[in-house]
C-alpha cells in the first residue's frame, strides 16, 4: 500500500471529505484540507483527536491548523516519519 493510499484509507474511516492541497511524493509530505460532512455532529475538535491517532499510529507527523481560511474545518500537514 502507497503512502497515498494510506492516507485515504484513514481519512475514509472518519467518513471525512478531504482533498490533496499538496503532495511531495520525494519528502513524502502531504498537505490535505478536511470538511465535516454535513450530518456529523462530532465537534471538529473530536474529529481532529480521532484523526491524528490514527495519522500518529502509522508514523506521520502531523500538524494541524483548525478553521483555516478557505472551505475546510481541518488543514493538515503530515509526513512520513
């Protein structure tokens, strides 16, 4: 499984929306904007928490700016560590 591939498959077992904003295939880092779907009520605080645990277990770094400008809750910076 790709890094990539990785990444998505997290990202769909939080029933996230996300889209790519950057990808550095060669310093294996990735800039990602995430968006609650609508009928989640989980607090974005709570998303972010249930996220980064599972970014943090498969050796990412992971930095996270909440509301950032733009159309997501969540901006996200990970690399491989």
């Amino acid at each position: 499984m790709t890094e990539r591939q990785l990444i998505q498959e997290i990202l769909n077992s939080e029933a996230v929306e996300y889209s790519f904003e950057n990808v550095d295939e060669d310093s294996k880092e990735y800039t990602l904007l995430l968006k609650k779907q609508d009928k989640d009520v989980r607090p974005i605080e709570t998303l972010n928490e249930e996220i980064k645990k599972y970014f943090q277990s498969a050796n990412f770094d992971y930095h996270e700016d909440m509301n950032p400008d733009g159309d997501g809750d969540i901006r996200l910076v990970i690399k491989r560590s």
